[in-house]
C-alpha cells in the first residue's frame, strides 16, 4: 500500500491542548451509527428482562447474547479486566457495578445499566436508569431529571460552539430544579471512536464558551450522573464500583452524540435523538 493509501485509513485528528482529538469522517460516522443502533437494542432488551428476581447476570447475559448475534462485540467486557458486558449500578452505586449472579433485583430497586459494542472496528456507549415496578415520586423525579439534563448537553453538541457549552448546559438544567441535586465530579463523557475513551473529557457542569471547538466529525459520549443527596463518592474495595459516599441514590443516562453540518446525531438512539431533543428547538440528523 502506498504512504497516501495508508493515511488515507488512518483517523483524522485535531490538536487541541497538547491532546490530540479524534475527528470522524462522514463515513465513519455511518460505521459509528451502525455500532449505536447495536448499543441501542442491547439496551431496550435488557430494559425489557428488568423485574423482580432477575440477577445482574441474566442482564448482563441479554446484553451480549444481542451484541454478538448483531456481529458486534461488547466494549465493556475485558476492558482493563473488567468481567462484564454492562454496568450494572444499583441505587446508591452511580457507575462501574459488576454484573454479579448473586444480585438480584427486588421491587422499588433503581438499576442503572451501562452498555457498549464495537461494530466494525467502531465504539458505541450508552446508559440507562430504570425502576424495577412503580417508581417512587423521588425516583421518577431523579431519573426524569437527570435524562432531561442529558438532552440539554446533547442540544448544545452543535458545530461552532465549544465543548463546554455542553457541560454548562447539563449543569444548568440540574440547577435549576427546586430539590438540590447532586452532580457527581470528575466522572463525566468523552470522545469515543476507534477506542471507547478518548478525549476530550466532558465534565457536566463548568461555564460555557470554554475548551475545544465543536466541529463536524466530532463525536462524544455524554452522561450525566446525578444525586438525590450528597454527589460525593467512594469507590468500592472491587476496585470499579462507585457508591454515594452519603448512601443516597444516583441516576446515570448516557448516549453517543456526533457533530454534523446537519446538526447533532444521536447515534444511541434509535430516531437518532428527534423526540429527545424536540422540547430544545433542535432537529437533529437522522
């Protein structure tokens, strides 16, 4: 293959801070819409198998059986040892929980789950909280709250603005209800591509205007991580599982976003973010 022909497959980047960031072509993109729409149906799968007495196991068995028989594979499995193929957090556990064959979800449980694919050599993430049964008024407004915020970030994941519009706009819609929610710190999005984690790292809260310029070809995991109680956090003795340092509960929605001269396109999601991002005033690729 000729030096042309060989740059020709490699990622586009842009520098930005010392930090390269990993700049998407059109078809790329496409590819990466494709590992979404896997990531997506892994998720509404095992959204349908949560119900009293399913393990975390059983879930975290629904996710892959479905990621495989797409001919993707899970992203989350073998990743720096972890032994899953969801996230699987219940209640107090914000992020990073082991699917275990001894958990089991009872009525009134939140669990969120956590979920990737590689497709075709492209990554995908996306999250989800759901109650198992009737949510309680304070869970349905935690959950509600939180994946509201989530669309608020992604309906600012526009070409010309910068990176921290997005955060700002998490933050803002966080605030700006009357029970004083947490927003959990340093855990936040990032870039995602040919590897699952890239920069940059999108925080959500921080003033606008601020950090890399928001450019087609540009795509980002966004996933807010909200509190009832205290945002502080401990990590488990497992070495991943993240718990409320106060035992409150946490809520954690996620989905994988690209830039386009369109606008934005929701790659996790399966109308590629129309009824998502409707209440914002934003028509978003599809």
């Amino acid at each position: 293959m000729t030096a042309a022909g060989l740059l020709g497959r490699l990622p586009l980047l842009a520098k930005w801070s010392g930090r390269m960031i990993q700049i998407k072509t059109p078809h790329e993109i496409e590819l990466m819409r494709a590992s979404g729409l896997v990531t997506a149906g892994a998720l509404k799968a095992v959204r349908a198998a949560v119900r009293p007495g399913v393990s975390t196991k059983e879930l975290d068995a629904v996710a892959e059986d479905h990621i495989r028989s797409q001919g993707a594979v899970p992203n989350f499995l073998g990743y720096h040892g972890f032994t899953g193929t969801i996230c699987a957090s219940i209640n107090d556990e914000i992020v990073h929980g082991i699917p275990n064959a001894e958990r089991r979800l009872a009525e009134g449980d939140n669990i969120s789950i956590d979920c990737g694919a590689i497709l075709a050599g492209w990554h995908s993430d996306s999250a989800i909280t759901v109650t198992v049964g009737e949510p309680s008024t304070e869970d349905a407004a935690l959950l509600e709250v939180t994946e509201r915020s989530m669309w608020a970030g992604l309906a600012k994941a526009v070409a010309g603005g910068r990176l921290t519009d997005i955060s700002h706009a998490v933050e803002e819609s966080i605030t700006a209800e009357q029970h004083p929610y947490g927003i959990v710190d340093h855990y936040g999005g990032h870039g995602i591509g040919t590897e699952m984690h890239q920069d940059p790292h999108v925080l959500n809260y921080g003033r606008a205007g601020r950090g890399p310029k928001l450019v087609p070809g540009l795509v980002l995991a966004i996933e807010p991580m909200v509190t009832v109680g205290d945002p502080a956090t401990v990590e488990l003795e497992d070495g991943w599982t993240v718990v409320t340092k106060d035992g409150s509960r946490a809520a954690h929605f996620e989905h994988t976003v690209a830039i386009t001269p369109e606008g934005p396109w929701v790659l996790t999601a399966e109308d590629g973010g129309v009824a998502g991002l409707a209440p914002f005033g934003i028509t978003p690729r599809t």
